[in-house]
C-alpha cells in the first residue's frame, strides 16, 4: 500500500498538479471505499428475512377479515362485517409497519429489558392507532373513525 501511494504521489508531482488537490482525492476515494465496504458487510439476508415475515404475517392477519368479509355478509344492513377495499390496504399498512418495528426491535435492540420496553411501545403504538382508526379515540385527527 506504501509502494502504490508513493507512486501516486510521484505521478502527481510529475504531472505538476497540486498536493493538495491529490489529498482531497485520497481522502474522498478512501471514505467511498470504506462505505462500500460498510454496506457491503451487511447481512441481506436478515434484513430480507426480516421483511419477509412482516409481509407473511400481514397476509395471514388480513386473511380474518376477509373471510369475514366473505362469509357474514356486506354489513349493508347494519348487520355484518363490512370493509371497503381502503380499509384492508390501510390495515395492511399497519399490520405491516407493527410486523416490521416488532422484527426491528426483536433483532437489534440488545439489552433484555429495553427490548421488552420497545417491543411493548411497538404494540402499544399499534393498538393506538388502530383504536383510533376504529372509533376516533382521538377527535384532533383527521383520520377519525366515527
């Protein structure tokens, strides 16, 4: 490595250009490198593995409601389980979102207690919005429910 930058910087003094220019270019060559290398060295598979199961596990609960959908009937009279398509791609959203905090949290968070508190707040903040969605617990947003 000290033979080749030694070689650079005798082919820069031997062009005529600046030191300085040479040092900047080093320094950012260095920093794009060692970024790629960073990247590089991230396990994939677990970050794909990760998303995979939010998505499983959002199919799987959207099913419920779609057999309900399916089965009781339209809700058109009062009666029933009635979800318009927004309604499962909003759920979905969410469902999907908790799946991916839960993964996040289960994975990287290394202390046993705080993994529990941030798994926790991930479900309470679900519920929440969730909630909220359903019956407008919260009358300041603009998504209420009722």
């Amino acid at each position: 490595m000290q033979q080749t930058f030694n070689d650079l910087v005798r082919e820069q003094q031997a062009i005529g250009k600046g030191l300085f220019g040479f040092v900047i270019w080093v320094f950012v060559e260095t920093s794009v490198g060692i970024a790629r290398e960073n990247v590089m060295s991230l396990n994939t598979q677990a970050v794909t593995k990760s998303i995979a199961h939010a998505i499983i596990g959002t199919g799987v609960l959207l099913l419920i409601p779609l057999m309900l959908q399916l089965t009781i009937g339209t809700g058109v009279d009062g009666q029933g389980f009635n979800w318009k398509p927004n309604d499962f791609v909003v759920m979905g959203a969410l469902i999907f979102c908790a799946g991916l905090g839960l993964e996040v949290a289960a994975r990287s968070i290394a202390g046993r207690r705080a993994r529990y508190v941030a798994l926790a707040a991930v479900v309470l903040l679900f519920l929440l919005v969730w909630a909220h969605l359903a019956v407008g617990i919260v009358d300041s947003w603009p998504f209420a429910g009722s």
